[in-house]
C-alpha cells in the first residue's frame, strides 16, 4: 500500500542521488546499480524489499517510524545487499 509515509521517504531518499524515484505512486524504486526497491506501509509496519539485479531478494520489516529515519535504514540496506 502506498500512503504519506511512504512518499514522505521517496522525499527523504532523493538527495542521496542513488535512486531514480517512481513518476508515480505505487511503483518501486531503482538503485544506480540496477536493484527494485518496493515499499510497503500498513498502519503499524513499514515493509522494504529489495530485489537486486540476480533477482535475490532481502526484506526487513519495521515499526513505524519518522521518515527520516526510514530512509537512512533504506539506504544502509541498499548499501549491505549491494543492490
């Protein structure tokens, strides 16, 4: 489900220059290195999964928390799975 939160991370995420944010909502994001980036919201977990370009997957599922915070954890798991 795509919600304010999740906007509200694409936002934080785009000065980080690494990610081409979706035109429009709902679809994932790309990494410069070629992974997908699906985001997922509900009203107590925020779910990120990112597919890297293998197609091997790794997901982490947290509570809901300031998007700011989101966003660092977003980029640390990119950064990790090498996607």
């Amino acid at each position: 489900m795509h919600g304010t939160l999740t906007s509200q991370v694409q936002e934080y995420l785009r000065p980080f220059g690494m990610f081409q944010l979706p035109q429009a909502p709902g679809q994932a994001i790309t990494t410069k290195r070629g992974g997908t980036i699906y985001l997922d919201e509900t009203d107590r977990e925020f779910t990120v999964r990112i597919v890297r370009r293998d197609g091997s997957t790794v997901e982490e599922v947290r509570p809901i928390a300031d998007p700011g915070e989101l966003a660092i954890a977003i980029r640390s798991m990119v950064f990790k799975a090498r996607a």
